[in-house]
C-alpha cells in the first residue's frame, strides 16, 4: 500500500505482520494485533529513530488469524529481508 496514494480505509483492524518500505526496500518489519490501528501509528508519529531518519513510502501487510502467527510471519520475513531498522533488536528479543 503507498502510503501517499492509498486510504487507510483499505486496512483491516485484524491482527498481522507488516514491512514498512522505502524506495522498495524494506527497513522494518513488526507484527500487531491491530494492523489499521498500528500502521496509522507509524504514518502518524514514527517511534524508531531509524524509520524516522530514513522515512517510509510504502506498507505491505499480511493479516492473519491471531497474533501468534502474526509473530511468526513477522520473524520469517524478519530473517529474509533483514531490514536495516530493527537489525538491533530482532523479533522476539525486546
């Protein structure tokens, strides 16, 4: 989802995993038991310096049934991208 482009209308308040993008690269991954609720947080007012520093244009999300599985989708994509923003806390450590 471009965050310029696109309404937050088209997210669900469900639990889920997202990447937050800059340029098509992903620089943080985090999971949520409210994807609309967290999302409009990062848009609104980044709490990561790094995110803040370097700024975010696109969302992709997964929803899912529960939290649980939201950690785990967060901590695979978390191995696979390795984004540059929570490399110094990993999923599952903070």
């Amino acid at each position: 989802m471009n965050i310029r482009s696109k309404t937050m209308t088209n997210i669900p308040s469900l639990p889920g995993a997202y990447i937050l993008e800059n340029s098509g690269r992903p620089i943080y991954i985090g999971s949520t038991e409210n994807l609309f609720r967290r999302i409009n947080e990062w848009r609104n007012n980044p709490e990561n310096p790094c995110v803040r520093r370097m700024g975010f244009d696109n969302v992709s999300y997964r929803a899912t049934s529960g939290l649980e599985e939201a950690r785990r989708l967060e901590l695979h994509w978390f191995n696979h991208f390795r984004p540059v923003c929570n490399l110094a806390t990993p999923p599952g450590t903070a």
